[in-house]
C-alpha cells in the first residue's frame, strides 16, 4: 500500500499541487506565529495588570507565596523560576504550564481576580 505523502485539500486553490509541501508548511508556520503572538498578547495584559493578576496566579500555583508572586511582577521568565522552584519542575515543563495558564487568561479574570484577593 503506498501511502501519499502530499497533503490533500485545504489549500483552497492557493497553492499549485506541485508546491502543496511548502503551502502547507507556511500555513503551519503562519498558525504558529499567530499562537506565538496571542501567547505575548494575554502576558501584556498580565503583566499590565499584574496586582490583579496576582490572585489567579496564586489560585493557580497555590506553592507560590506572597513573596513569590510579588517578586515576580509581571515577568514571565521569573514567574517561570518561582514554579519551578517551589514545584521542582524542568525549566520547559514550568514554561508549558505558564503557557497554558496565558492561554485560559482573559481580561475579565484579572478583574474577577482582584475582587476576590
């Protein structure tokens, strides 16, 4: 059974069959510069509104102390030190969480957040 190995579709007559390969990795590419680019969007709002912030990050990461997440302030790579500290996690294994938690953050949190803190 052979098995082709060109995509199939989805190129909505952008891309030439003889260049689906490199339509398809530049689609790829796009998709990632644009979930690269919603990532740094929702860390400006948190990093923007940090003291709001605060209290989602400590439900969150409940290890973190008051301390933890003051020094923090709104930078991620030490937002990404502390969890890894206090979880003894590896440095990507902190990174992909922090991702996730900048991923699930919307503007209303933060106001939610502060309410409850």
């Amino acid at each position: 059974m052979h098995v082709s190995m060109i995509p199939d579709g989805g190129d909505n007559g952008n891309c030439s069959r003889n260049h689906r390969w490199q339509c398809a990795l530049q689609q790829e590419m796009q998709a990632i510069h644009s979930f690269q680019r919603r990532i740094e969007m929702n860390w400006d709002l948190i990093e923007g509104k940090w003291k709001q912030s605060m209290g989602k990050v400590k439900v969150k990461w409940g290890k973190l102390t008051d301390d933890d997440v003051t020094a923090v302030n709104g930078k991620r790579d030490q937002l990404v030190g502390k969890i890894q500290e206090r979880y003894g996690l590896a440095k990507d294994a902190a990174e992909k969480q922090v991702d996730e938690f900048i991923q699930s953050y919307s503007p209303d949190d933060s106001a939610k957040a502060a309410k409850t803190s």
